[in-house]
C-alpha cells in the first residue's frame, strides 16, 4: 500500500502536465497560425488555425476533467469520479466533428470561387514550427498515458498525432500553389484533412462510449487475470470475472472456487494472496473476491447458488439456495 500512495502522487502530477503541456501548445499555434493566415489567405492554414482554437477549447476542459476525475471518491461517488474524462472525450468529439463540417463547407466555396494564395513560404515555416511542437506534445502525452492510463489524455494525443499530418497535407498543398497555377490544391486538401478530422472525432467518441458503457478489458487482461487468480495451488477455478475502467481507475471482480472443507479464515488468506499478485500485474486496481466453495453451480439469471451436488450432505440448505 506504501508504494502505491508514493505512485499516486506521481500520475496526478503527470496528468496536470500534460493537461498544462497542451493548453499552451494550442495557445501558442493559435497565435502563429493566426500571423500566418493573414500573410497568406490559405484555406488549409485556415482549417489548421481552426483546429488548433478547438484543440485549445478541449484542452481546456480537459484540464477541468482531470482535476475532477483525480478527486477521491466520496460518500456520493464511491467510485470515484473518474468519468469526468470520458465525457471530456465525448466534448472533444464534438468539437472536432463541427470543425471538420465548418471546413468543408469553406473548401467547397473556395472550389467554387477560387482565391490566390500569397507568401506560401512563410506558411510552410509556421506548419514546419507546428509540426515540432506538435510531436514534441504528442511523444509527452503518450509517456503520460503508459504511466497513468488516462482516458482524457490519450484522446487528446489521438487528436494532436493527427495534426501533424494535417500540417504536413498543408505544406504540400502550399508547396503546390507556389509552383504552378494549382489554386484548387488548397481547398482540395481542406476537404481532405477535414475527411481525417472526421476520422479522429469518430475514434475518440468510440473510445469514450466504451468507458461510459463500462466496455470489459482487452481479452488478453482479462485472460492474465484468470491465469494469475487459477495459478494458486489452493484454487480450484476462477469465474464470473467483471472488469471496467473509469478514467484512470481500474476495477476487477471475480469469484475464486476453493475446497468447501477450508475454514473461512482460510479461504480469505487465499483470496487475500491472490489479490496480491492481482494487484502486481494491475498496480492501483480495485479488487474485489468472492470465495465460492466447491461443489456448487452458480444460478447467473437469479443470482443466487444451487446445491452441485444433491446427495452431498454438506451441500447448502435449501433456505439458503
């Protein structure tokens, strides 16, 4: 319990930062893409200032969701409030969408009206600043989202990894523009990096509805919980396994079938070396064990037990069953 009150500290710290780390990313493009923008008139540098004031706008309220998934739980949410990130993603979602929609409703004016592009040099240096910081967030983020598993911040990462193809998709259509009469290559590029944005706003909603719908571990977690939980020697068999995610919290139940001969004393120093070795595979998981003794067939519909064997006169009393 020592070590995970020293590891703690560290993810929340993590999680701020990186929070911090993208609001003033996103603040900085804003302004240079801003400059850039009325240097050149792009409608692709225009999709990509866009983008970065709604990247600035969920970063914000990924700052909020953070701080508020971090609380602990309390006496109205006993499992925390974890949550908050995942509905953050569903925020985030939306903002990206609606951008991808304003956009491409701007590219196919400007395919219908075309309009020359001017200093496209200066625009290719602003997109080059972008992309270095863009990766230099993204590489940050996803160091905090191994440490800590944040639901919040790996969408963020998610959206910030694809802004930097959507820069690199406006150097080259800028590149296009300045060499030849190609005026069409910038708003057809917008449409294509709102078609990505698109893409991007879909994968995060999809991410977020899977924490918000208590969506089960990946099958090889849950295939190591198992393995870890049959591998005591005194364990007959594992079930009824139930897992889920609530931000950066992590909940694991199962029921543990053991001889019916042990003391209760017994079989709850099992379960209790068994969470242990849980708990090291799943460092800051909540576990909780159910000691099933063997001989008895578990009624999934009724959620009640049922005697296995009906000659047994150890089995349980009908009252009971």
């Amino acid at each position: 319990m020592a070590g995970e009150a020293k590891q703690g500290p560290s993810k929340e710290r993590l999680m701020r930062l990186a929070t911090y780390a993208a609001v003033t990313t996103a603040c900085t493009l804003i302004l240079v893409k801003m400059v850039a923008w009325s240097l050149t008139g792009s409608l692709s540098l225009l999709s990509t200032l866009v983008d970065s004031v709604l990247d600035a706008a969920a970063s914000l309220l990924n700052v909020f969701a953070v701080r508020v998934a971090l609380e602990p739980a309390d006496h109205d949410h006993r499992f925390g409030h974890g949550k908050a990130e995942p509905l953050a993603g569903l925020a985030q979602a939306a903002f990206i969408g609606g951008s991808a929609l304003f956009l491409t409703g701007e590219a196919v004016s400007r395919l219908l009206h075309p309009e020359p592009v001017e200093h496209s040099g200066v625009g290719i240096g602003i997109m080059v600043l972008s992309i270095i910081l863009s990766l230099a967030l993204v590489t940050f983020q996803r160091f905090v989202v191994r440490r800590t598993g944040s639901v919040a911040i790996q969408a963020e990462s998610l959206n910030y990894a694809g802004d930097v193809l959507v820069n690199v998709g406006v150097i080259v259509s800028l590149v296009l523009v300045s060499r030849g009469d190609m005026n069409w290559a910038d708003p057809a590029f917008t449409i294509v990096i709102a078609g990505y944005l698109l893409f991007n706003a879909w994968r995060v909603l999809r991410h977020s509805l899977n924490y918000l719908m208590d969506r089960e571990f990946d099958e090889s977690d849950r295939l190591r919980i198992l393995d870890i939980a049959r591998s005591h020697d005194q364990v007959m068999n594992a079930h009824e396994l139930r897992t889920r995610s609530s931000g950066p919290h992590r909940f694991i139940q199962l029921h543990l079938e053991m001889d019916r001969d042990l003391t209760l004393w017994a079989a709850h120093v099992i379960a209790e070396q068994v969470e242990t070795r849980i708990h090291e595979a799943f460092p800051g998981a909540d576990i909780l064990i159910h000691q099933d003794p063997s001989g008895l067939a578990e009624d999934h519909e009724q959620g009640s037990y049922i005697d296995g064997s009906a000659d047994d006169p150890q089995g349980v009393p009908k009252e009971m069953a």
